[in-house]
C-alpha cells in the first residue's frame, strides 16, 4: 500500500521535477528552482501562497526597474517575424545609436494590441507609443490619445508628410492630429495586366459599362474576369451602394437596416447581371479566404479582385516575379453621387499615450520611424507605400498603384460602409455570397436582407 | 460523518480558496456589468450607465445572436452524438486488448496537439477545397459523384464543414476520458462473464456501459462546456469576418467588446458579459440535468 | 504479473481474429488521420504554390528544407519552449495536489453546500475566458509586478492553476464517486486515519483519471492563449502558443503558408514526443504498484 502511495506522489512530483530540471538550463532557472520546490513536498494549502510569495518580493523592485530610468515603450502591432518588425526593430537600433534614447519595443501582433492595448492603458501600464489602424486608434482608443498638434508643429513634421493622410488623421480624430500616419494603404480592384492584355483591354475601366465590356472581353478569352473571398466581399456591396448614394448614405442604410432604399436593388441588380453573364468565379461561394486570392487571381487564372495595396505582397510567393500588377478605382456608376476619387484608404498609425512621461522622445521616434530612411527601408522590405513625401519611388510591385493613390480625394471608411452595422454584416455576406455565385436573384437578396431586419 | 470534519475542511479549502481568488471577482463583475451599457471591459465603475435588462433585451431582439445560439445547439447536439459515439466505439476496441494499443491512441488523440491555424488550413484549403479538395479526389475516385461535387464551403453548407473538422479534432479527447474510465472497471468482471459464455459485445452492453455512467456525466460536462466556449474553430472558418453558418456566441460577444472585423462598430462590454452569463447559466443547467439522468445507482465495484 | 505479461505477449490468433473488426475501425480512421496530417507535414516541405494548387504530395519542386530554417530563426521558439515546458509541469503537479482532495470530499461527503461548489465551478467553466482574464489583468497590472520577470512568471504559473481549477475538480469527481467505499471502511478497521486514506489508497485508485486530467491539464497549459497573450510582459516569459501564433501570423500576412505549416511543424513535434513521453511515464510511474480495482 505505501508504496502505492508513494509512486503515485513521487510519480506527478519526479515529472515536474525532471521536467523544470531540463527547463533550467537556459534563463528560466530561477523560476524553476522556486516554484519546483511547494509540488515536492506536496503541502496543499501552502502551494498557492508559495505561489505568492516570490512576486510580493519582487514587487519593490518593480518599479526602479523600468519607470524612471528613461526608456521608451512602444508596444507594436507587429508580430515579430514580419517584415514590418524587422525593418522598425532595424530602425530603432539606428535611432538608438544616434540619439541615444533607448527604445523598449513589444511587438504584440495585431490581436495582442487589439485586445490587451486597451486593459493595459487602463491599469496604468507604461507605454508611451503604440501603433494601429487609422479608425481603430482614433475612435476606439481615441480618449488616451495625447495632441500632437503642438509637437507636430514645433518639429516642422507636416513639410514631408502626405497632406491627405494627415487631413484623414484629423478627420477621424476630431479635428485635430492625435496620430501620425504610416504604411498608407488603398483599396481598389487589383488586377492581372498579362491577363488584361491578352484579352486587348487597353485602358482600365472607369465607368460600370467600361467595366461590364472588360469583363466581357476577360471571359472570351478564356479567363475568369472576377474573384474574391468571404472576407473581403462584402466590399463590392458597400462600393457599388456608395458610388450611387455616396458612403454615409450607405452606412445609414445599413446601420437603420433600411432595405427598401433603390440603391439596395439597384445594387443587387447590378451583381446579379454580373453574375447571370458568368463573371464571377465559378467557386465563389465557396471561396474562404485565402482561396480566392490564391488559387485564382495569383494563379493567373482570374483577372481582377477587389483588396488592400497589402494584396501583391501577400500573394507574391505564387504570383512570381513577373507577375504584373495594375490597379483601378471602382468604376463610376450612372447617375450615383461618388465617383472613382472616392475610395477607402488609410494608414498604420503611431500615438502616443497621453500619459506619456516623454512625449517628446516618443514624438521624436515617430518622426525617425516615418521618415527618410527608416521609411524608406519600411517600405522596401514590407513592399508597402512609404509615408514620406519625399520617398518618391515606391515598390515596384505597387508603381501602378501610386496613380489611383493620388487621385482619391474623399475617403470611405473599411468596407465602404458595408459592415457598419455588426449584426448585420454577417447576413449581408451570406446573401451577398449567394447573389454572386447566382444562387439568389436580386429581389430575393433584398427580401433577405429585409427578413432578417426583424 | 462527524470525524470528517476537519478532513472536508483540509481537503476543500485549497480549491476553494483558489477558486474565490481567481473567478469570484470576474464572475460577479460580469455579472453585475450585464445590466449596464459599457464601452470598454476594463472602463472604471464610474463609466458604467445602467440599462436594465436592456442587453438582455437586445440579445434576444437581435437575429445575429439567436443564429448564434441556434448554432451553438447544432453544435452541441449532433456535434455531441457523433463524437460520443466514434469516442465510446474507439474507447471500447482500444481497451478489448487490442496489440498497439498505446500506439493507437497516441495517434488518435494527435490532433488535438496540432495548432487548430494549422488544421483549420488544412481543411479549408486542402480537404473540403472545390478544386483539388481530398474528397472531391476520393470522390472520383469511387465514382461517387455526390461526394466530388460537393461543395463544403457555400454558405449553404459551411456549419457542415465546420462540424466534420471539429468533430475529428474532439474525438481523441473525449476517447481518452471514456478509456480510462473503462480501464478503471476490473478484469474480474470480464474474466467472470467470459467464464459463464458471455460475447465481448454481450460483456460491453451489460458490463462496461452501465458502469461508465459517471464518465459519461464527465464527458458530456466537458462537452458542453468546451461548445460553449466554441470561438476559435469558428474564427479560423470564417476569417476576418464572421459568418452566419459559423458565429457562436462566444464570437458575438468578442465582436461586442473589441468591435468587428476590420470596421469601426459600436462596442458594448455590457452586452457580452450578458452573452457570458447566458452561456454559464446553459452550462449549469446541462450539468444539472445529467446529475438527475445519472444519478449515482450505487455502483460499485 | 511478469509471467502473465510473456502470455500476453505471444500473438493469439484466434483471439486477433476475433478483433478483427476492431483493427480495421482503427486502422482507418488512423489512416485518415496520417492523410491530413501528412499533408501538414507535406505542405511544410513544399512551397506556397503549391499548395494553392493541390501539389503538396508531388514534391515536384523538391524537398524545401528552408522553410524550417526561416520559421527558426526568426522566432525565439527555444526559449518559448522552455518557458512553457516549466509552466506546463509546474502547473500540472500542483493541480492534482489542490485538486484531487477536492473531487475527493465533493464525491465522497454530503454536506452543506457541496451542490453549491460544484455548480460553482461548472458556471464558472461556462464564463467566456475573455471576462475573467481582463478583470483580472485589470487588478494584477494595478501592482506592478508584471514587469519583473521572476513575478511575473510566478503569476502566469498561479493563473494556469487557478484557471484549471474547477476543471481539474470536476474532470475527477467521477473518477472517486465510482470507487467502492470498502475500501475506506477496511481502512478505517485497521486504523488507517480518513486523510491517510486518501493520499494512500483513494488517490493511487483513480489513477486513470489522473493521468487523463495530467495530460489534459499540460495540453491546456501548453496551448492557453489569450491569458498569456494579456499576461506575459515580454519576450522572456512568453509561451509557446504565443510565439506560434506570432509566427503563424507572420507567415500568413506574408502569405508565406509553407513557413507558417513549418512553424507549426517545429511546435508540434516536440509537444507530441512529450505527450507520448509523458503518458508513458505517468503511466508507468503510477502502475509500478500494481494496483487493482
């Protein structure tokens, strides 16, 4: 019997014991060591208070190790391994070196500032700077935003930066700067010119009937004209319902779920049209992403494809070196409000934390990280658009996007409009979906869309 | 009984102790924040603005959340019947005696060690993929062209997708709750009923399954829960945006507290500590249930 | 035992045979289960093309071993792993030892509020994790202690205990509720005090639940996500689930698919080798008694 017992204690303790003793062999051992010993002698009620113990103590140290001593925190949106990462992680040894501010960079990736930035400000967490979407840091995070009117001003950033970018910066955060732009991005339809040539299209389209006869021209010479996936494609709703009404219209249409507005079926009309000629992918409906983007448009099998400037970064391990990449702005559409200088663009944003104890530090690694050669190299390594004026040449895989770039004059929010409504968005991919894979007419599309409203 | 006392106490107080430090203040906080409309999850108390039942309310007014629900249950239910059913017919040839036993099950339980992004790729772009889709293959194969054609991921069929590929990941698991709890049972019983001309599936029917009551309560516990906490699989079935065959509640909440997709949607902490309490609530009640259907009949042995 | 061991040993064909429908119903299924996650490991060889065009078994660009190369060296994968190895089993051992008395007295005794806890526990399982870990994080950040890496391991480590708690509970509870009480009268008889009892009879008794609910709580801790993304302050006490997905994401974004398989081949390998290794030896360690029901 004892010895029963005992195999069974020893059994759980001699594995955590092997186990953290393996584990000690490289920085972890004074956490092994500590923590090891309360499973050994097994004292239930002592093994959460050992627990305890060690991080009271550490608690007085806590604070002369990192508040005062001078170091910037930036948590970034980043993952580690991402071009970006490594092209700012560059960056910021540079800056070190030759301010000699020391820079204390977390890259959190996109879901670790999303969900942990907010609870980390809130609890008084020191970070100085961080980084995100232009909306999400502006509205969400709006309230913990320090004004950078004055530093901006004071360090004469405005002279290189883009003018439009910095005016959307404003826009959304109320009139005055409190972010500074960076890694600009459009969305447009993306497309294949190998593609578009073979099939003696000259100039993209601008208007729906150019667009209807491109892709007329794209399906006879054998080429599937547009793809898409579930994540992206509730865009080409929003677009469409944008160009004839104009984005807030659109966004009140889908916020108050007013089903019955024209523009709705107009809309639908139109896609079922595209759909009914077969210009959509035949897979459409079963396109998760990323199967679209990556079975069709890099395999040169389809021609075009609505998305972000991130889009031929993303793809170009399948799409190879040579493929080519053209751009264009949604087609006008007759009588709408919008026309093709309307799109959705938008930026990476820094900010920096209200409660910042070194604004002008944070302020001053912004400008390093968005400027000359810090964005330069950015751009180069992450195939992105720079941020400065002056970097006039952009990636080679985006030179024809720089055109419908500098076109835009009003800017859409995410998706046009198209997922402002939560609850809905969801029931608009579903049926938009089907409206393009042919499975559901235009009315019935409406008459979905109204059912679920209730 | 008297004597036990203090052992009751001894032996009680470390978990409960535990419990109380790590879940009481969330639980009461979530609750409490159900009945108020609140921006953020962390926002001071002073921020709150009290609403009632309104989250209530709006959870059961809102379409997207009874879709969510509804396939929650799906989920749950023919979910729960396959998975029990391969689990407990798997448990049952592992444990009859079987050569490679440990290797059998080793690779059996295997998925559930692999990275759910790894799987969720590998189902949505090679097993159910409409052009080159391992089924679609085996499909042509067999000249079974219900099979080839069948197109997995339109939004008709999505949740159907969605449950073969959790179902195969789950399995593994809830195999080894009810193997180890048949290798509890002892030999006597089958050397005894092998003695008197009973068939191994005589000896399953009247031996190993009346006495597998209680791990059965364990692992339809265990699966209840882990469907309510349905979210990853769903997100990797639906990416940057959710979708109807494939939100749970657990994504509603999410999409309530830290906004939805790439846009700018209005957030509601209040709404998804509701869609949490909710939730909770089914859990016990389920629990509940299966106490009163498995009702320890003094088995012992 | 040695001797009925050598009996087990020798191939019974009749007795294979009966078995039979058995092997095949495995044997299939295990064979599905190598088609997939063969193609994981297959995907990870090749390259994003090809598998974007169901070419991932024809290796007809060859093996492409940088693959691995890349996801190592741009990630911290050794000291993730280390971390989560002494997370994992740290946690695991002090699970059982705050648990298993628990399920114990739950199981055994009638006694106000015993309902009560373990309806506690379930609701508690039932609350989306998102709701507990901010609020706490939200009180735990408050002390500043998170960026000292010795407490803040030491916090992580108390959090993955507390997290499985009522799981651990719950998960045993039927484990002790099915063991006969004459064992513990027997005892009694001889004089063996009630808490002696449990830690020398009762607990080596469930010892197939334990070892189930060890591997289960390792797996738990080796992947839990969200907490340690909220929790762990910097790259020094990051898990291996975190560092995954910061490098599957980093593939994905760059729509570099064979990296990201080949990350997650890195991660899986070692976990599954633990897992045989683990259970193996739980399983030896706690049957060297021989314990009989």
């Amino acid at each position: 019997m004892k010895k029963k017992m005992l195999s069974a204690l020893l059994c759980v303790a001699m594995i955590a014991a092997t186990l953290t003793g393996c584990g000690g062999g490289g920085d972890s051992t004074p956490a092994s060591d500590g923590t090891a010993a309360p499973a050994e002698e097994a004292p239930a009620e002592e093994a959460p208070a050992e627990e305890e113990a060690p991080a009271e103590d550490a608690a007085e140290e806590a604070p002369a190790a990192e508040a005062s001593d001078g170091t910037l925190v930036y948590w970034s949106m980043w993952d580690a391994a991402e071009p970006q990462a490594q092209a700012i992680k560059q960056s910021i040894e540079a800056f070190t070196a030759e301010t000699g501010i020391a820079v204390d960079v977390q890259f959190k990736g996109r879901t670790g500032i999303r969900e942990g930035l907010q609870p980390a400000l809130d609890a008084g967490t020191n970070i100085d700077l961080f980084d995100e979407d232009i909306d999400r840091v502006n509205t969400t995070w709006g309230s913990y935003l320090l004004d950078l009117e004055e530093l901006a001003k004071a360090n004469d950033y405005e002279s290189t930066a883009n003018a439009g970018l910095l005016a959307a910066c404003r826009e959304v955060g109320g009139g005055t700067l409190k972010s500074i732009p960076y890694q600009p991005n459009v969305f447009a339809y993306f497309y294949n010119i190998a593609i578009f040539e073979e099939a003696g299209v000259t100039a993209p389209p601008t208007t729906w009937d150019e667009f209807l006869d491109v892709c007329q021209k794209i399906k006879d010479a054998g080429y599937t004209p547009i793809t898409n996936d579930n994540a992206y494609i509730s865009s080409l709703f929003g677009y469409h319902m944008s160009r004839l009404i104009g984005e807030p219209a659109t966004e009140e249409v889908v916020k108050n779920g007013d089903w019955d507005n024209e523009a709705v079926l107009k809309t639908a009309q139109a896609y079922e049209e595209l759909a009914s000629k077969g210009y959509f992918s035949e897979t459409i409906e079963s396109n998760q992403w990323p199967a679209g983007q990556n079975t069709e448009l890099a395999m040169g099998t389809a021609a075009m494809y609505l998305n972000g400037s991130w889009l031929p970064n993303e793809v170009k391990d399948i799409a190879g070196e040579d493929f080519q990449w053209g751009c264009f702005s949604y087609p006008a559409v007759e009588g709408g409000v919008d026309g093709t200088e309307a799109s959705n663009y938008g930026a990476q944003v820094f900010a920096i934390n209200a409660k910042s104890t070194m604004p002008e530090q944070a302020f001053q690694l912004i400008t390093y990280l968005t400027k000359g050669e810090a964005d330069a190299l950015l751009s180069e390594m992450s195939v992105g658009i720079p941020a400065d004026s002056n970097n006039a040449e952009w990636p080679a895989l985006l030179t024809n996007v720089k055109p419908v770039m500098d076109s835009l004059t009003t800017r859409y929010p995410w998706g046009a409009g198209a997922e402002a409504n939560a609850d809905m968005t969801p029931i608009i991919i579903e049926n938009f979906t089907k409206l393009c894979g042919g499975s559901l007419d235009a009315q019935g599309f409406v008459d979905a869309l109204k059912a679920a409203g209730n | 009984m008297k004597k036990n006392k203090t052992m009751i106490v001894v032996f009680l107080t470390p978990a409960v102790l535990m419990f109380c430090v790590i879940f009481l203040y969330p639980i009461i906080r979530t609750i409490l924040m159900s009945f108020f409309k609140i921006e953020g999850v962390t926002d001071a108390v002073s921020k709150w603005q009290f609403s009632g039942l309104a989250n209530y309310i709006k959870l059961f007014n809102t379409e997207l959340f009874r879709i969510s629900m509804w396939n929650i249950f799906r989920i749950w239910l023919f979910g729960g019947v396959i998975v029990m059913g391969l689990a407990l017919l798997f448990a049952a040839i592992l444990t009859s005696g079987i050569r490679f036993k440990n290797v059998f099950r080793a690779i059996i339980y295997m998925p559930n060690v692999v990275s759910a992004v790894a799987l969720a790729t590998m189902w949505l772009q090679y097993v159910f993929s409409p052009k080159f889709g391992l089924f679609k293959t085996v499909g042509e194969l067999l000249h079974w062209e219900w099979l080839a054609k069948f197109q997995w991921l339109d939004p008709a069929h999505l949740f159907t997708a969605l449950l073969v590929a959790y179902c195969f990941g789950m399995v593994g698991y809830h195999m080894l709750i009810f193997a180890s709890g048949i290798e509890r049972i002892g030999t006597e019983y089958y050397e005894a009923a092998t003695l008197d001309g009973a068939s191994r599936i005589q000896q399953f029917r009247y031996i190993t399954l009346p006495l597998l009551k209680g791990v059965t309560k364990t692992n339809i516990t265990m699966w209840s829960i882990s469907s309510a906490g349905f979210f990853l699989w769903s997100q990797l079935f639906s990416m940057v945006v959710s979708n109807t065959q494939t939100i749970t509640p657990v994504v509603y909440m999410y999409q309530n507290i830290f906004g939805a997709g790439n846009s700018m949607t209005e957030r509601n902490a209040g709404i998804g500590a509701a869609v949490g309490v909710l939730l909770s609530v089914c859990v016990v009640v389920i629990f509940i249930v299966c106490d009163k259907i498995f009702k320890d009949d003094d088995i012992e042995f | 035992m040695a001797k009925e061991k050598k009996v087990r040993d020798r191939v019974n064909w009749h007795k294979e045979l009966r078995l039979a429908p058995g092997y095949i119903i495995l044997t299939l299924w295990v064979l599905f289960t190598f088609v997939l996650l063969g193609w994981v490991v297959g995907a990870s060889f090749s390259t994003s093309k090809e598998i974007f065009s169901g070419g991932v078994f024809k290796f007809e660009t060859g093996i492409h071993l940088e693959n691995y190369a890349k996801a190592w060296s741009t990630s911290n994968v050794s000291v993730f792993f280390m971390n989560s190895l002494v997370y994992a089993s740290i946690s695991c051992a002090l699970l059982i030892v705050i648990c298993a008395p628990a399920a114990y007295v739950l199981s055994r005794f009638t006694f106000l509020g015993n309902k009560l806890i373990q309806n506690g526990f379930v609701a508690a399982m039932g609350v989306p994790a998102t709701m507990i870990v901010l609020p706490l994080f939200g009180l735990v950040a408050g002390w500043n202690i998170l960026n000292v890496s010795l407490a803040n391991r030491a916090v992580l480590i108390f959090l993955y205990v507390g997290i499985n708690v009522p799981y651990t509970t719950i998960f045993l509870l039927t484990f002790f509720s099915n063991l006969s009480k004459s064992f513990e009268e027997a005892a009694a008889i001889d004089g063996c005090p009630p808490m002696k009892t449990f830690w020398k009879i009762m607990l080596p008794m469930a010892q197939p639940g334990i070892i189930t609910v060890t591997i289960f709580n390792f797996i738990n801790v080796w992947n839990e996500y969200f907490m340690s993304l909220i929790f762990a302050n910097s790259d020094k006490v990051k898990s291996v689930a975190i560092g995954l997905y910061g490098m599957i994401n980093s593939m994905r974004y760059t729509g570099d698919y064979a990296g990201m398989f080949a990350a997650v081949v890195i991660v899986f390998l070692p976990t599954f080798i633990l897992y045989v290794f683990l259970s193996e030896k739980i399983i030896a360690g706690v049957t060297g008694g021989g314990v009989k029901g």
